[in-house]
C-alpha cells in the first residue's frame, strides 16, 4: 500500500507491534468500551494475531500517524457470504486530533485498498454522529430501521441492516467501489420475529 500524506498525518498498514495502541482507542467506542472492562496482555496478543493476519485473511487494518504517534485506526473485514463486500468494521481518530479530516484519508485508502483487491461495494455500521465522516468521504447511508440489499450470484447473505448493528450503531452507510458494482436496494427492515434484544 502506497502510504498518503495529508496535513502531516501519515496513513499506513498496521503492524502487529501497534495492537496495544489500537486497543487503547477501544475507549471510544461506546459498544467496546462497555463490554469487558481493561483489556490485559492476552488481548492485545489476540488484536496483534488478527493484524499479523491481514495478507491472508485479506482483513486491513490502517494506522494514522502524526508525528510518530497513532492518532487514529480504521479495521476492515470482508463480508463473508456476501460477495465481494467489505465492512469497514472500526475507525477511531484520537480526540484532539478530530475534524481534521484524519477520517477522511483513513476511509480513503481503505477503500482504495479494497477496490483494487476486486471488491465491489463497503458498508460500515454507523451512529448520528459517525456517519457524517463517511458523508463527507462521499457514502451514501440508509435511515435508521432500514437495510439494504445487493445481488451477487452465489451469495447467500448479500445485505447489511439492522440485526448486525450494536444498539450504539443505528443506521448503515454504504458506498458502491466500482461502476460495474450490483445496484443496492435500501429498504425497510422487514421484522422477521418477536426476539427482544
Ligand atoms: C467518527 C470519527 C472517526 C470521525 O473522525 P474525524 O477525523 O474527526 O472526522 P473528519 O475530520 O473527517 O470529519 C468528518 C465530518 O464529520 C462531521 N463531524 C465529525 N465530528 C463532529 C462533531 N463532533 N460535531 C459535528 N460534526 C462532526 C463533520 O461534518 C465533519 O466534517 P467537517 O469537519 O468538515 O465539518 C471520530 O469522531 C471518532 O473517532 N469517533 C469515535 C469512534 C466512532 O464513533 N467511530 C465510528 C463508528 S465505528
């Protein structure tokens, strides 16, 4: 991956020395924060497992670098079952450094790095708030309550919605990456049963 410069923020493909910084970006998401209290050595060997990983399981993980420190991460996983589709699963910039565009080139060359892996189309479970980042990198969104669906022959589970969403994720953001990428259909989440959450 060719790294990018924009306003002294370096973007590069994570390493696995960087998985304990990563983690500690866990406090900014409400959905991990809450989850298991501090996370010890083993888990930041799991993260550091995952991100040795990237080439094979064609997961990609990004760092944003100021002045030698991490100052933000986007984590990607295809979408298995789902045709050539890619979740940009976690992005996290530090808080002194937001509405610097530090998103902006994080979502960017995760999506270029996608594109040219032959994918065709990203999603990201996004809040009121997040998905005004990927906006303005040029997504499209859903509203709240709805999903959205694609065709791709021999996939079983070409959609996004709300049953993947944490409660602090309340709609999806999407974005074709080619021309020649399926039409995506957004429409009402259909309720399929009366399981409480
Ligand atoms: C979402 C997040 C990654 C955005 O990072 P960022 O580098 O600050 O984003 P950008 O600088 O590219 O800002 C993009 C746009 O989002 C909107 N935005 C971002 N933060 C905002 C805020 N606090 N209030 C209002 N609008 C905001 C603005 O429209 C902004 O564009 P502008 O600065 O030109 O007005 C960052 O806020 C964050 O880490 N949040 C916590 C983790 C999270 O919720 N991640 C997303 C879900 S996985």
């Amino acid at each position: 991956m060719t790294s990018q410069r924009i306003r002294q923020v370096l973007v590069r493909k994570a390493k696995p020395r960087d998985a304990e910084r990563i983690n500690s970006f866990d406090r900014y998401f409400p959905h991990l924060a809450t989850l298991s209290g501090p996370k010890g050595p083993f888990y930041t060997q799991f993260v550091a497992g995952e991100i040795a990983s990237q080439t094979s399981s064609r997961k990609v993980v990004l760092v944003a670098e100021e002045k030698g420190l991490i100052v933000g991460y986007a984590w990607s996983n295809p979408l298995l079952e789902a045709g050539p589709a890619v979740d940009l699963d976690l992005i996290a910039v530090s808080p002194e450094m937001r509405r610097r565009g530090v998103s902006q080139v994080l979502i960017a060359s995760s999506v270029e790095a996608y594109r040219r892996a032959g994918f065709k189309i990203a999603v990201a479970a996004v809040s009121e708030l997040s998905f005004k980042a990927f906006e303005k990198a040029g997504w499209d969104y859903a509203p709240v309550g709805h999903e959205i669906r694609w065709e791709w022959p021999g996939a079983s589970e070409a959609w996004f919605g709300p049953d993947m969403l944490s409660r602090h994720h309340d709609r999806v953001a999407f974005l074709r990456l080619t021309s020649d990428a399926p039409a995506i259909h957004v429409q009402p989440k259909v309720q399929t049963g009366a399981i409480a959450k």
